[in-house]
C-alpha cells in the first residue's frame, strides 16, 4: 500500500473559507469505489485524474491521444486526493494517472532528498512499487508555491519563503485541509525558518478562485497556489522564491501500469514531449478564463501540436 505522503491536493467546489470541509463536495469522493471502475476488459485502458481541472485536462489530452492511437479508454475522471488514488492504482484499477513529480517521490519517499528535477525523477523511479513505472516528465510543471499579495510582499519586503520572518503582524495560512499536515506546511515553515502562523483556513479548492479570493480579501495572509495558475499576475500575487528547495520540482509525468504497452507509453511520451510550460499555463487559462471544457481544449491541444490523426 502506498504511504500518504506530501500531496497534490484536489478539489472543486462550494466551500467556505476557515471551514474543514471536503474535496469536491466529498472529502473521499472516489468514482473506483462504486465497482464501476474494476479493470476493463479488451485491453481498455483506465485513465484517472485528480479532481483538479489542470490535472483533468492532461489526463483527457492522454486519453484522445491513446483513442486515435486505437487504444480504448476508460475515463475515470475527479477522483480525489493521493491518498484516495493511489491506492486504486497500486490495486490496478487505474492504468495512467498523469501525477507531479515531486509531489509523488514525496508521498512514496518519506526521506526524498530533492534536488533538480533529473535527480527527484531519480529518486521517483527507484521507488515506485512494482508494477507500475513512471514515464518521461514534460517540460511542464505545476508547482506548488508559498504565495501572498503583491501589497502584502512589499509591505514587508518578502522575496522568499525565509522573509515572511520579516511580517510582525499574525499570519494566517490557507489551503486544503490536508495542507497542514504536508512536509511544506505550516509546521515546516516553523521548523525550517521560525515562522509562526497564526492560523489556519481550509479553503479547498486547490489554490482555486477562492483561495484566491481568500487572500486578495485579506482573510488569509499565505496560501499555496500552483504556479501553472493563469491569474497570478492579473491578481497581483507574488510567489515566493524557493531557493531552500523546500517544494520538490513537480514536472508532469505519467504513471502507468503494465497494461500500457510500449506502443501505447511512446504516445505517452510524444505528448509529454510537447507539452511545454506556456503550453499549460495557457490549457488553465482557457478552462478557468474561457470555460472551455476538457475535452475542446485537449482536442484543439493536439490538433495544434500535430498528435491527431
């Protein structure tokens, strides 16, 4: 079974800020548990997705791009947090899962060195349990970042994560519940540099709209964002700088079982190779900007970078 570790967290959803309530509506909302979703027969390969728009829109690029390679898919899609899926693709009930790579080492490598990120995928691939592997990272990360407002960082001269020691006033941190208990988490922020928190509010939807909301209203002082989100310059946010490493690279990579043949890993690849990280700043601002679904933005992706028959 894998081990819980520092994770990707994933949701979507009404939620009230300062309230620990669950992702996407459901705090274990996962649609493998209702039976629906044991191994297909035929070759069909299942593919997950955090229930998470950017990771939802890799996985539906993976999946039209297996579809017009003759592969069947299965789309079993919003499923949870790390915790919740990986489980189900250690039990082979998942056959590709676009995942984060640091996120992932972490969560199966309690004592993951870090590093760049050749040596965190290094690290990953000795790691991962048998039977599953971790195809070639893209370009294109989705880091986690400790984030403030732009008013916020030159009020105290914050560039990096050690300056928040420069605030004098109580810092209230927020993000999904889960986040603190994560090695970046608040406790880490104290053990690492000395910074006390003066709180915590669960907003979960994943570094979303009201995260953002959340800290440009002033209720929360630090949050954790994805730096993949299209909106952080027109919200006027400052991610902090990490050059202690305390987030590990998290390029996009495929995990993927041994029902993934070569042929279907080399379409894997060829995507995850042009997959770059304008590319996915871009695919998030035509889901939360444009409101585009998956599928039209996975679809008008591929055709653009010639992976469509």
């Amino acid at each position: 079974m894998f081990t819980a570790g520092r994770g990707r967290l994933v949701a979507l959803g009404a939620v009230v800020v300062g309230a620990a309530i669950a992702l996407s509506g459901c705090a274990s909302s996962n649609p493998l548990s209702t039976g629906a979703a044991t191994p297909a027969a035929g070759g069909t390969l299942i593919v997950g997705s955090q229930a998470y728009y950017s990771n939802e829109i890799i996985a539906e690029i993976y999946s039209q791009a297996l579809e017009n390679g003759g592969f069947k898919v299965d789309r079993q899609f919003k499923i949870g947090q790390r915790e919740v899926y990986l489980p189900e693709i250690e039990a082979g009930k998942i056959d590709v899962f676009p995942e984060y790579i640091g996120s992932l080492d972490q969560a199966l490598n309690k004592t993951a060195p870090g590093g760049t990120a050749s040596a965190v995928y290094k690290d990953l691939t000795s790691v991962v349990p048998s039977g599953l592997r971790v195809l070639t990272p893209a370009e294109a990360a989705d880091q986690n970042s400790w984030t403030v407002t732009e008013a916020f960082a030159k009020k105290y001269n914050l560039t990096d994560i050690a300056s928040l020691k420069n605030v004098t006033e109580p810092i209230v941190v927020g993000g999904n519940s889960e986040l603190e208990t994560r090695p970046y988490g608040p406790t880490a922020l104290k053990a690492k540099y000395g910074i006390t928190t003066a709180g915590f509010s669960a907003v979960e939807d994943s570094g979303g709209p009201l995260t953002v909301k959340a800290l440009v209203d002033n209720k929360i002082q630090l949050a954790n964002i994805y730096t993949a989100d299209p909106n952080i310059k027109s919200n006027h946010l400052v991610a902090l700088k990490d050059p202690d490493g305390l987030f590990f690279p998290d390029n996009v990579a495929p995990v993927v079982s041994k029902k993934v043949t070569a042929a279907a890993a080399a379409i894997l690849d060829k995507v995850d190779a042009k997959l770059s990280q304008s590319d996915l700043v871009s695919l998030n601002s035509e889901s939360v900007n444009d409101q585009k679904s998956a599928e039209v933005i996975a679809k008008d992706w591929l055709t653009k970078n010639g992976l469509l028959k």
